[in-house]
DNA sequence: TTGTATGCGTTATCAC
DNA sequence: GTGATAACGCATACAA
C-alpha cells in the first residue's frame, strides 16, 4: 500500500499542507520544516499520487497524438520525436489510430472515454476541411494540426509547405532534362488538403517549364502505403507512351513504385526517375537509394509539442502557423548510381 | 462546464446512486428508472470523468508499452497490433522508449511520475536477465515480458522460440549449398538473452550439418538498425576469404547488409546469400526482397495484452509463457531473383 | 509561514 | 431496488 500525502504528513509531525508545499515546490517554508517533510518522504518512499492531482488541477500531464496507423515509417518517426519533445517539457504521450479509413477520428473528439484522460491533442491524420470543421466546433480542448496547410487562423497549424514541396521536387526532374512526369498520390476524394496541394505544385512547375500536364499521367493512390505505389506504377505502364519519371507523394509510395517499375523490367533512373516526400531511413538504403524531399520531422515534432503545450497554458493564445522547411534530396533513383555510393548512414 | 454525475442526478429526479447504477450497467435497475436516467444523459451530454473513476476504482485502464524506439519496424508494427488489441479489451496504450541504451528501463518502474498511470507494462526492450530481476523485485506492478525466450515462471512471456528461428534461418542457408555461413547481429555484450539464443541456434545449425562454427563469421552489431547492419557487411569482406552467406539476426540488419554487399559490387544471392528475422514490409518491396523469419506480430501482440488484463483483473495468476509460431520465408535474397517477382503485398 | 477544512467526480458501504 | 454518505489522495481558499 503506497504512502499518502497524510502518512508523510503525520510521520514527519506536520500539515498537510506543508507537505504539499514542499513537493509543489513552494518557496516560503523553512529549512527546517523542508527537510523534515524530506526526509519523511524518502523514509515511507512516498510518490503523489497523479491521478489525485489530476483529479483536483485537471491537468493530466498527457498529450494524445492521432495518426492514421503508426506503423507507417513516416508516423513512427514523427511518434518518436513527439514522444522524446514531449517528455522535456514533462508530457507523456498517448498514441490513438484512426485506421486508413478515419471513421474514428470525429468519434475522438465526442466519444465518452478519451475525453479527459489528455489535456490536448496533436493531431495528424488525412482529414478532409469538412471534417475538420465539424471537430473544431464539437471540442473544446486544446489542439494542434499537423500535416495539412491551409492556415485559416482557427487553430495553430504545423507543417511543411506542401505546394512548393511537390514543386521542388517536380523541378528536380525536370531539370534533368525529363518531359513525361507522372504523379502518383492524388486521392480519389479530392477532399483531402495534402494530395490536392501537392498536384498543383506539381503542375505548376510543368507549366512554368512551359510542359502542359498530361491527365493520364496523374495516378490515384488509395493510401500511401509501399503497394498502394506497387500498383500504381504498374498501371502507369499499361499506357501506350512511358513515362521517363515520376513524383510520388510519398516515400513510400516511391518505394513501391520503384520495385514495381524494376518488375516490369525498366531500370530507375535510366528509364524512369523517381522521387517521393518524406525522407525515411528506408529510402537511405533502398536500391537504387531514393531521392526525395526531407522533411526535419524533429523540427516539426518539437514546434507541435511546444504550441500545444503553450495552448494548455494559455487556451487564449492566439493560432499560430508554423511552415516546417523542407530541402531536396537527390540520390541515386534520380541521379543514378553512379553519383556515388550510400552517402549518408540514417 | 462538463455535466457531473450529480447533474444528471438532478436533473432526473434520482439520486447519486441510481445514475451510477445505469452508467455501470448495473442490473437491478427498474426500467422506468433507467429510461428517466438515460433521458438525463442525453441531454445533459454527460459523460463520465474518468480520473475520477480511476481515483475512485484504482483502474486507469491504460497500458504501457514499454519499447527501445518506436520507429523501429518491428516496434511500430508491435505498437499498432498492441494498441488495437488493447482498444478491443477497453484499454488505451501509453508509449515509452527506453532509448538505444537502456538507462531509462529501471527508472521506469521506480520513477514518480509513472507508476500509477497505467494498470500494466507490456515491456519489450533490449534488457539482460540481471537488470530484468532487479526490476521486477522493485515493482509489483503486473507487466508481461515481451520477445525474450528465457522463462523462469517469474512472470509472463510471449516470445517466439529465438534458438528455433535462427537454427531454421541458418538451415535454410545450409540447404541451398552455403558452407561459409556469417551471422550478423550478436551482441558485444553477452548478457542479453535474444541474440544469445540466435547465435546458439545458428551454431547449432552448423553443427548439426557438420559444419564448424568459424568465430571470426560472427559479428556483433551495436544496435539493430540498418547503418548496423551496413558497416557489419563491409566489415565481413574485409577478411580474407568471403562468406556465401549472412544471417542477419534483424531484417533491419539485413537491409542494412543488402545495400553494403551491393556496394561492394557483390551480387546476392549469386556471391552472397542474405536473411534476416522479422519480416517487415520493407523485405518485401527491396530489391532483392528478402527471405526472412516471419513473427506473427498481430498474434504476438494480442497474446501479451491479454495475459497483461488477465494478470490486472487477477495478480495472482500462475505466470505462463506463450510460444509465438515463426515460420521461414524464403525470397530472392537466398533463393534468387528467378524465382518469382514480388509475390505478396503487404 | 503553517494549519484546517472543503471539494474535485466517482464508486461503494451502509441502511431503508 | 433505491437513497444518503463516506472515501479515494491531493490542492487550495481561508484562517491563524
């Protein structure tokens, strides 16, 4: 039976409330009287007891993180730095799926049991502006939305710059000297504020290398997973005319598409080049390696954490929009192998 | 101002109890009662406050996975399946990452902050018997050992049976005609369980094929990642005679070794044969994809959750240990890029 | 500077 | 079957 504020109070001859002082910290007591308490709470090996706190500050001290499924690279990795950001201002962090379908991700906000076991939310899963809107006005607790990029000011925002992201990227291969370039991410629902930004900075860096974009050349993924990118690739070559590159929107996707492009017996990058968004460890190592964009997922984990938790402090801080940098990275499925060998060890 | 049980109770003419009664499903409740109380519910939007019942019940329904880093592959897969299994039995999963060193796994157990937050520990870090004793001496707290294969009846396990694996790993090796065979993966530090058991089982292999061990085939890998796995290739070659084969004690060492044997300018499997143990999505979709040792991590996880709820509903449970079924996966990396293209999705 | 008393929202123990 | 009331462990308004 753990030790209570009372027996720490009675053992060491004191009020309660001098012990709860000398916990919380409080300046004004005695030497005297601090170590007196001290000494009590090692003795009887006390610990608070954080539920109580809880109870009577409302504070839980945990941030839940909402992501599609963790165990895509890209998730994992933001988890992490979520976690390590969040244990250094003293949050822990409680990790909720939405699943690819994110039928659960209203229900987080309304449903009966998760509401007060966080005192606020980053939030980072695909999400459509509707949805988004009917969650904001139903919830009142603190939030952060990762990942999407259409600030309106209703809330604080963290991420990259989507437009100019796909733009650099398409850039990239057409300064290559490449003409055909497909795209391969576009959801099917065009609802979603991410693939829709990403076509457009994509068409717009054809259309200012003066190439008229090519419908056929835009492929929908049903999710951003390694076969949705598979599948993908291979319908692009059911077409008469290859294409001599593509974007994807996702390492991920990238990487299906690369293996799905050597399946059909065409080498990357001398046939086709190929470029995702992301920058996951996979890509480092992949053969050929993966160009792509990278994305400082430390930096975008730490801002999220840091205005979540000054919202928590200060519910009225205005929104705040944070665009996270973001910086091109050819390797070898762009440049070709023999660029060099594996540069960088993850 | 969320609405209090005692709102309800006001509002539906009833006292305290009877509401309590209806929230908890409670059975001997009238159904007049009962539609007068859930009317109230309704429309007062009332939901329980959870800290409060967890004050109350000693429950938080919370558990925790306790892991090295969560966006290992095998971890952030692990995480997702746990989480899930978890959200089926009513309870959430907090994250902890104990780091690639292992110095926050005992303040874990003993630390203030986090022992009553949660109801159970499912811990799955690197972790050598001796740190292992010491913590569950101090804690009393029910946990469930993850992916160690050493069961004392101190507490439970699931694990696959390590020896078992790596003996398959290497026979497979063995059957296709290798006799150099290296390992890849043991650990400098012999005290860690799970790598000492694959190094027995390879051995063992060996052995039993009449092949003698060479020490010098064995290299030990600081951590499990794919730069681990990278610079233990290279070093490998610079011996003076080449091995046929490697068996990698992670598909993340693997990988890993993959792209150093290609830097090389090694051809796999023609000049080396490659396996690793896991199977991650990454295997499938590499080039070439890689033959593994399959875990069923969605069995592997709900196994562990639901010994962890059984071990919290009752701690005096006998511990017992589960075997988690592996099987082999042969793909191109040992068997060739002839014998078929990608076979799977994942 | 320290002690006393009250309440956070729930569940559980007792009567009725 | 239902109603009052204590208690979970802590923090704070108020009093001293």
């Amino acid at each position: 039976m753990p030790a209570t504020l009372r027996d720490v109070a009675t053992h060491a001859q004191v009020s309660l409330r001098t012990v709860s002082n000398v916990i919380r910290g409080y300046t004004h007591v005695s030497d005297a009287m601090r170590k007196k308490v001290m000494d009590a709470i090692t003795e009887l090996d006390y610990r608070p007891n954080l539920v109580a706190r809880t109870l009577r500050t409302g504070r839980t001290g945990v941030l839940a993180l909402v992501v599609p499924e963790i165990d895509l690279p890209y998730f994992s990795t933001l988890a992490r730095h979520v976690i390590d950001a969040a244990a250094e201002l003293g949050y822990r962090v409680m990790i909720d799926q939405t699943g690819p379908d994110h039928d659960t991700e209203r229900e987080l906000f309304t449903s009966t049991d998760r509401r007060m076991l966080f005192d606020g939310i980053l939030f980072a899963p695909l999400v459509t502006k509707t949805e988004l809107d009917a969650m904001t006005i139903t919830s009142s607790i603190p939030f952060v939305l990762l990942g999407e990029y259409e600030f309106d000011g209703t809330f604080d925002h963290v991420a990259i710059d989507n437009f100019q992201a796909a733009y650099d990227a398409t850039s990239h291969l057409i300064g290559l000297g490449r003409t055909r370039i497909a795209a391969i991410g576009s959801q099917p629902d065009q609802a979603y504020a991410t693939p829709q930004l990403r076509t457009a900075g994509y068409q717009q860096a054809l259309l200012d290398a003066g190439i008229t974009p090519d419908p056929a050349l835009i492929r929908p993924a049903g999710h951003y997973r390694r076969s949705d990118g598979y599948e993908a690739a291979r319908a692009l070559l059911e077409a008469p005319e290859h294409p001599d590159a593509v974007f994807c929107y996702s390492d991920l996707l990238a990487i299906g598409a690369l293996r799905g492009l050597d399946d059909a017996g065409l080498s990357v990058p001398d046939d086709i080049a190929v470029i995702g968004i992301d920058d996951i460890d996979e890509g480092v190592y992949s053969r050929p390696s993966l160009s792509t964009v990278s994305l400082d997922i430390p930096f975008i984990a730490h801002q999220a954490v840091a205005h979540l938790v000054r919202r928590i402090d200060d519910p009225d801080t205005p929104a705040e929009e944070v665009v996270a940098p973001h910086r091109l990275m050819p390797r070898e499925s762009t440049l070709g192998a023999t660029a060099d060998q594996k540069t960088e060890a993850a």
